[in-house]
C-alpha cells in the first residue's frame, strides 16, 4: 500500500500541471485522429455486412490499413478554392468546423485520478481528462452549436446554391434539436445538483446498472441520443449533405484537405457525442470494469461503450432511410420539444416526492409510477395509431413516416426498463445488499442536508459581527 | 477567482492552442504536397455540370428565418433553466411549483406558436 503522505494532487506543483496539460491533449487528439480513422473503417465495414458486401479488405489485414491509403490518397490532392467562392471564409469554414468537433471532450473525463509515481519518491495523483470544470454541461452545450458556423459559414462562402441551401438546412435544423438536448441534458444536472460532469459520472455508481440515469428517466436519454444524432448530421437526420437532392451539401465545393476536415469532424463528433452520452446516462466510466479498483479500467470503459454506441450510428445508417426536410422539422419542434419538457417535468415531480418523503424506497416507487404511467400512455397511443394505420397503407400519410417510428421505439424503450424495475421490486430480497448500500447513501445525504439547514438556521438566529458591520 | 478554478482554464487554454493548430497543419501539408493547376473549367461552380444561371445568394424561404426566432425565444427561456436545476436538490416545493408554472408557460407558448402555423413548413 502508499503511504497517504506521499500522495499530492498533481495540480499542486506547477511542473506536474503543465505536463498533465500538454501530454494529456495531445494523448486525446492522437486518440480521436485514430479514432476518427478507424470509425471510417469500422463504418465502411459493418455497412458493407449490412448491404451483403464484404467492404474494403485489400491494404493490409481485414483492410485496417485502408484509412491510412485514404490519409496519403487527400494529402496529395489537389486543393483548390473556386473563382466563385468567398476566399477568407471559404479557407476559416472548416477550421471552424473541425475545432469545436476537437474540444468537446475537454470537459469529459475518462477515468478517475491515476497515481503515477515521479523520482523525487512521491505519487502524483493525475486527474485523466483535460480539466473538471463546474460548468461542464454549458461547455459541452456551448461547444456543439460553435461546429454550426462552420457548416453555414462552408455553404455560404462555397459560391454554390446547393452548397447554400445545404448550410441553410443545416443551420435550422441544427438549432432546432438542440433546444431538445439542452433540455434533456438538465436531467442528470437535477438530479445531481451540479453541472460538472465528473459530479454527473459518480452518481451513476451504485448500484451498477441499475444505479444508471438512463432508469431514472429512460425517456430523457432518449430524446438526448436523437437529439445528437440530428446534432452531428447522422443518418437519419443528414440532411444538410443529402447527395440525392443537394450533391454534397455544403462540402460539394470543397477538395483535398480541406474536405476531409469535414468529414473528419463528423466522425470525431460522432465519437464525443457518444462519450456524452454514455456519461450522462450510462454510468460514465464505471461499468463494465472495475475502475475504483484500477482506474485505468476507466479509458478502457468509455472504449467499449463509445464503441458500441458508434456501431447503433452505423446500424441506424443502415437502416432507416433520410427523413423528408419539412418532416425533419416537424420531428424537432413538435415530438422532441414536448417530449423533452415532460422529461424534465417528470424529474422535478419524482425529485419532489422523494425530498419530502425523506425516504427512498417512496422515491424509487414514485419513479416507477411515473414511468408506469408515461409507458402505459405511450403505448395506449402508440396502439391506437397502429389501429388506424391498418387501413390499406397510405405512403403520403405522415403517420408512417420514421418520425413515428421513432416514437415507438422510445416507447419500447420506457416499456423495458418499467419490466426490469417491476422484476427487481419482486426480488428485492435477493439484493437487499444494494439497496442497503442505496439506503445508507441516501440517510447519508440526508444528513448531511440537514446539518447544514439546521447551521443555516442557527446563523441567521445569531447573527455575525460581519452582519453588524454592514 | 479562485485560482484553482484558473488552472483549470488554462489547461481548456492548451487543449485549444493545441486543437486550433491540428487542422491548420493538414490543410498547410495539403498545400505543399498536393498539385496546383487551376483552370477556368476547374474552378468553376459545380451544380451537377449544368452552367451557373444567376447570383449564387439568392433569395431564400423566410421559414428558416420564423424557425431561428422561435428558437431564439425558446433558447433564452432554457436558459433560465440551468440553474434552477442546478439549485433544485436544496429547494424544496416551492421551487417546484414555480418550475412548473415555468414549464406550463412555456408549454403555452409552444401551443402558440403551433396553432399559428410558424411550425409548418409551407
């Protein structure tokens, strides 16, 4: 074991800092440039096994060396800039584009503090991830809608009607669904009283699975995944660079480097949204691994998980074809919007119970009644729509477009988690050493709350020399 | 401010520096190695091979600016959000109460704009 005294937080020493800084961004922005060229393969792969293809297998072993050919293949293209384009901001547009995708990770961490051992004989304790701020959820809602101005800036300067329209699209569209993550976002941020993400992270941790936000409000999760899908313009929602109608969208003019900029900031943002995701609402980088144990598992976790999420993208893409624009939108103000305040209203009304019952179990069954509730009118609804689409199937009726089906699904996805509570409140016997653990957390806590109510009412009973002096 | 609170904000400065430069680099590297021979052909608009006709900044459907303002409004609502959900844990019902009014108004506005038509894309 370490002596405890031989342990400093390495933002104490200066040098330490400086170092975590430098070596800790540029270990990220290797992991996500790798990340970004591997998801190209992984993407191209798993959508040829999905369309009966075998995908690209030739450079190197099961084509892993395809993303490098592709790498040396742009570098030596020819980059020019269009006699109709907008020079200046033709050149800045996927910087522009390209940097927000890059430092919205700097808020995520991706472990627990590791202990490293330096040569002067003590143990720096190296936090793994850029910096813990407490405005994370701000950082990453503020960073997301910067990436917008490369894809309006890119169409406009393009010199280009469809490059235009593509940005026009874009810019729409991307407004529209992040008021639906801001809002699904401020979920966790409830129930933790905080807006750091690491806060955010270890609430998730017990029970494990269970302990996840995604039971507290399945719904929110939910919306936060679609609402980021349409955010980095994935399959369903890639409108802005729809190729039937648009050519490519706001990249059409854009060539060698400077194209896959773009194309690099689409992957690298599909990697950061699953890193978001997975820590707002599925536990972070806690589960499967161990990571209090050896916190090295945590980097591990947050592979697997942002792994599996980017196979759904790529699974989705495979799947659902693009949504009309005027549906898209339609999608965006008048499901997801709604559904993201009731997310948040269901929060507020089970966190409210849960604080003046003073009691835990009232609050996990208030939860579950809520959940019951919404699954039960979702799939009353979901049923009685599928009543009236028995009629002789009508293609220009909206009722059947992927929108809809994408409700269905959310509530598929209320319905299982209301299947596994109801399952863990029959055998509660059985695990009565988590909720134990739950309970004295929650007594815990309470305590605490209360100690401090009861200084706060002492000191304004006895009021301070400094209330005096005022 | 707390000067712990600056050293975390100047590591975000770094990882900035740092990311500003990773995509200059690429488009510099791209310049030196890749060909340059522009021709008029070349650098000309490509609209599916059909010739440019027009302006390229035309006029576009006054629906995207509707849908900007009704974001507008919205965001700026949301907004007020954060930290009452910051906050909420140590509140009580009052907060509570006056969340939901919050909510509800918000709710009507919505209303509002849907029977309006701002929401139909025309």
């Amino acid at each position: 074991m370490i002596d405890p005294s031989l342990i400093v937080s390495c933002s104490a020493s200066t040098a330490c800092s400086l170092a975590h800084a430098i070596i800790m961004s540029v270990l990220i922005f290797a992991t996500l440039m790798g990340g970004f060229a591997y998801t190209t393969w992984l993407e191209r792969r798993l959508v040829s096994r999905f369309q009966h293809r075998v995908g690209p297998n030739r450079v190197g072993p099961a084509g892993l060396l395809q993303p490098v050919a592709d790498g040396i293949k742009l570098i030596f293209k020819e980059d020019f800039i269009p006699a109709e384009a907008d020079k200046a901001i033709y050149l800045l547009a996927p910087i522009l584009k390209a940097v927000p995708a890059l430092i919205v990770l700097a808020v995520v961490p991706l472990g627990p503090p590791i202990l490293i051992p330096w040569f002067d004989g003590l143990w720096y304790q190296v936090p793994l991830g850029i910096a813990d701020v407490n405005v994370g959820v701000l950082w990453l809602l503020a960073i997301t809608s910067i990436g917008t101005y490369g894809v309006v800036l890119a169409g406009w300067s393009s010199g280009n009607k469809y490059s235009m329209l593509g940005g026009l699209r874009s810019s729409a569209q991307m407004i529209s669904y992040e008021l639906s993550m801001g809002l699904s976002m401020l979920v966790p941020v409830m129930i933790v009283g905080s807006l750091s993400i690491a806060d955010i992270i270890n609430g998730q941790t017990a029970p494990p699975i269970v302990g996840w936000y995604l039971w507290q409000n399945p719904l929110a999760a939910a919306v936060l995944m679609i609402a980021m899908l349409a955010e980095v313009n994935r399959s369903p929602f890639d409108m802005p660079e729809a190729e039937s109608e648009l050519v490519g969208g706001y990249h059409t003019e854009y060539s060698g480097m400077k194209f896959a900029l773009f194309f690099a900031a689409e992957y690298i943002g599909m990697i950061a949204i699953s890193a978001i995701a997975a820590s707002m609402f599925f536990g972070g980088y806690h589960w499967p691994l161990p990571a209090t144990w050896a916190p090295i598992f945590g980097p591990v976790n947050m592979f697997i998980k942002i792994v599996l999420f980017l196979s759904g993208m790529v699974w989705i893409r495979a799947t659902l074809p693009r949504i009309r624009y005027d549906r898209l939108m339609a999608f965006g103000w008048k499901v997801m919007f709604p559904l993201a305040l009731l997310a948040l209203a269901w929060t507020a009304v089970v966190l409210v119970v849960a604080d003046m019952a003073e009691d835990p179990l009232v609050y996990q069954l208030v939860a579950g009644l809520v959940m019951g509730v919404v699954a039960l009118f979702l799939l009353i609804w979901t049923w009685r729509r599928s009543q009236r689409s028995a009629a002789p199937l009508d293609v220009t009726d909206s009722r059947n477009s992927v929108g809809w089906a994408i409700v269905h699904a959310i509530g598929a996805i209320v319905a299982a988690p209301f299947a596994v509570y109801d399952w863990l409140m029959a055998h509660r016997g059985g695990f009565s050493g988590l909720w134990d653990v739950t309970r004295r957390e929650e007594a815990a806590r309470r305590a605490a709350r209360a100690a401090a109510a009861a200084a706060a009412a002492a000191e304004a009973e006895a009021p301070t020399d400094t209330d005096n002096a005022e | 401010m707390d000067l712990m609170d600056l050293n975390e904000w100047a590591f975000i400065g770094v990882f900035l520096v740092i990311a500003a430069l990773l995509p200059i680099v690429p488009i510099a590297m791209g310049r030196l190695l890749g060909p340059r021979k522009p021709n008029p052909v070349k650098t000309d608009t490509y609209e599916c091979g059909i010739e440019t006709v027009g302006d390229t900044w035309i006029q576009f459907k006054i629906q995207y600016y509707i849908f900007a303002l009704v974001f507008l409004a919205f965001d700026v609502e949301a907004v007020f959000l954060f930290p009452w959900a910051v906050a909420y844990g140590g509140l009580g019902f009052f907060a509570f109460v006056e969340i939901l009014i919050f909510l509800a108004l918000l709710s009507l506005a919505l209303i509002y704009v849907w029977r309006k038509g701002a929401l139909k894309w025309t």
